[in-house]
C-alpha cells in the first residue's frame, strides 16, 4: 500500500516540477524579450539578434543548471542571458 502512495506522490512531484520549469523557462524568454529592446535602444544590434543570443544563452543555462548548487533557476538564467548578450555587444 505504501509503495502505491509513494509512486503517486512521486508522479505528482514530477507534473509539478515540470510545470514549475515550464514557467521558469517562459518568464525567462519574457525577460529575453524585455533585455533585447533595452539593449536594442543602446545599440546597433537589431532586436532579433539579441533575442537569438539570449534563446541560446538560455539554452545553455539549462544545460548548465544544477540544482545543488543552491542558486534558483533564474537567477542561473540571467546570468546566462545577460553574460552572453553583454559579450556580444562587446565584441561588435
């Protein structure tokens, strides 16, 4: 009996981690959106080659992620998405 109670809840903590990523990963292309016509009005750099950088940077940042650590997803993310924007506007 207790092993059924135990794959549930198991079930339950998946479908509600994934759902908690799946916000995760939109408030951050939210916040890609909002950093490139920032930093589109600063500089020369359209705003599609900003959004592509930080898409990428996010992807990067998910694949780089670890949770023992102790650093919240996105606070990892916009040091992704910010780092590699920055660089970018540098090197151009």
């Amino acid at each position: 009996m207790l092993k059924i109670a135990e794959s549930e809840r198991a079930a339950i903590n998946y479908e509600f981690s994934e759902l908690i990523a799946k916000e995760s990963i939109r408030s951050c292309l939210e916040f890609i959106e909002e950093l490139a016509l920032q930093y589109t009005r600063q500089t020369l750099l359209p705003t599609t080659q900003l959004r592509m950088i930080g898409r990428k940077a996010l992807v990067r940042a998910i694949e780089h992620f670890n949770i023992d650590r102790g650093l919240a997803f996105n606070a990892h993310a916009t040091w992704w998405i910010k780092q590699s924007i920055e660089r970018e506007i540098l090197v151009k």
